[in-house]
C-alpha cells in the first residue's frame, strides 16, 4: 500500500477499500471501476491540454486506485460468462509478482498461446478479407504501423500485400535487442522518430534516464554524461541518422524538426505530444504552436532542413 499511496496508506484504505474474502482488500463501489475513479480525481483544462493534477495528494490517490483496478491475471469473456482470458498487462501487477515460479511460467505459457498462436488463422483471414480491398482501391502506398505485440501472420499478410512496415530506432522488433540498426531495417519501410502515440523526442529524451545514456553512448557514440535536454545538435545527430536509414521512406514529425531551431520549438516539450493512449483526456491534443507563415519566413529551419535532406540524397 505504501508504495502506491506513500504516507497516504491509512486515508485510502479507511475511505476507498474494504474486505473481502480471504482477508483481501477491493475497491469499494464508489471508485470500483476506472470511469469511476477519473470522475473522482478531477482533471482540468491546463495550457492547452488536458493533464491530471499531478501535483497534489488527489492525484496520487487517483493513480494508485487505477493501478489497483489493474490487479488481475484473467478477465471474463464479455459474450460468454465463465470463460476468461489472460490479462494483458497482469505481468506487471503486484498479483503476478505474488505467484510461484512454476505459475508465473504457466501463466506466461498460456498468454503467449492465446496472444500469439490461438487465433493466428482468424486473424490472418480477416486481414486479408478487409486489407485486400483497401489496398486495391488506392494507388498510394500503404504504411502499416506493425508495432508492439506482431503475432507471426502479421507479417506474412504486410508482404503480401506490399504494405510497407513502420521502423524506429526506439521501439525494435527483434528480441533483446535495445535500438533498432537503421541500417538494417526493410528497403519497403517508414522509418520515423516518433508516432503518433509516443512521446516526441525532447520528451522520450527525459523518460528514463537509463535508456537515455545508452542512447547516447551506443547509438551517437558520444562520451560522457547524457545531458539533460535533447538540444538542437542532438537532434540534428539522431534525424540525420534517421535519414541515412535504408528505407524507403523517412517521415519526421514537425515536433521534432522543429527541436532544430531553439527560437521556433515549445518551451516545455510535454505539450508536443500527441497521443497518450491510455489517459483518455489526452487524445490528439498537439497543436503546432506557430503559424504556417512563420514557418514560411524561418529561413534559418528551413535551409537547415534542406541541407540535411540533401546531405543525405533524399
């Protein structure tokens, strides 16, 4: 209790939790869902974008409860009752670290069963059934943003269809492996810094620190301590990095261009995020700061992107 609600632990057990069976503690019906949690825990507007309060006791309260309603290895099959399947993220959870050795492997066995060999057929079926069409209506080429958990079809469907895959340094798809080699990804690939759902550069920079340093030793072969704050040199280093891949295509979000120029990015990078996909008030929330014609008369950004572009023979 302590680690979620530090000095908290007594006030949230009295107020939110009772007993249960077997001397467990669960939520009460007040706050026994996420919904209900959020309507709690109050959010507000602030600068341009909808965040948590994330400065006082309330707030720490709210994401220790949402983290308890976390806490599951299985869940019930919506459409037939009585039958569950493995918890997505229950590898992560108090619960899972509470089992025996020989159950957390069993549990692993059969979520790895049911996430990546049970429905391979249907889910390859129904991609083709629907992608097929898709591709045939557009003479546009076809990104797929084959990221996170790839069961085995995933890829047998992109080739067949000539869909190009999705490629980032930060987020590779071979098993144990820290970065993606740029220089190894797919000729018929994007390869970009950051989507859509991750945090943009300045912002991934500061997530952890440990990766950070890693980073930038082994991937910008710089010694030292990292420094605080992806500046505007190392960002040119990682973009231009980007642009050497063997892609096809590299497509470079404008928050990250923009980190070239000190005169023309945010103030505080938290607000060039996109996406968060599991806070359900921040979704699409970016919005470029600065106006279409400023961008036009900064000359200083735009021959920088230029000459790197050309540096690269894009």
């Amino acid at each position: 209790m302590t680690d979620l609600f530090g000095d908290k632990a007594d006030e949230v057990t009295e107020k939110y939790l009772m007993p249960d069976k077997d001397d467990f503690m669960v939520l009460k019906p007040v706050c026994d869902t996420q919904q209900k949690i959020i309507q709690q825990f109050h959010w507000r507007r602030e600068d341009e974008i909808f965040r948590q309060i994330s400065y006082n006791d309330a707030s720490m309260i709210g994401k220790g409860l949402l983290n308890i309603t976390d806490e599951a290895l299985f869940v019930e099959d919506p459409y037939e009752k009585g039958k569950f399947h493995p918890y997505i993220s229950a590898s992560h959870t108090y619960t899972f670290q509470e089992l025996t050795k020989e159950e957390q492997i069993a549990w692993q066995n059969l979520a790895n069963h049911f996430f990546y060999e049970r429905h391979n057929e249907l889910w390859k079926s129904e991609a083709l059934k629907r992608l097929t069409p898709l591709v045939n209506c557009t003479d546009m080429l076809i990104c797929g943003e084959d990221l996170g958990m790839i069961p085995k079809p995933v890829q047998e469907v992109m080739d067949k269809l000539h869909i190009l895959s999705l490629e980032l340094e930060r987020a590779p798809k071979e098993s144990g492996v820290a970065f993606t080699n740029l220089q190894a990804v797919p000729y018929l690939s994007v390869c970009t810094t950051s989507t859509h759902d991750m945090e943009p550069l300045r912002e991934w920079w500061k997530t952890d620190r440990q990766r950070t340093q890693q980073y930038f030793q082994s991937i910008l072969h710089r010694q030292g301590e990292a420094p605080e704050d992806c500046d505007s040199e190392l960002a040119e280093q990682i973009i231009l990095n980007h642009l050497d891949a063997s892609s096809m295509l590299t497509i470079i979000p404008l928050q990250d261009w923009l980190t070239l120029n000190d005169k023309l990015k945010r103030k505080k990078n938290r607000y060039e995020r996109i996406n968060v996909p599991d806070d359900p008030n921040h979704y699409w929330d970016y919005r470029i700061h600065i106006s279409l014609e400023q961008l036009l008369r900064s000359n200083d950004l735009n021959q920088k992107i230029r000459e790197m572009v050309e540096k690269s023979g894009r």
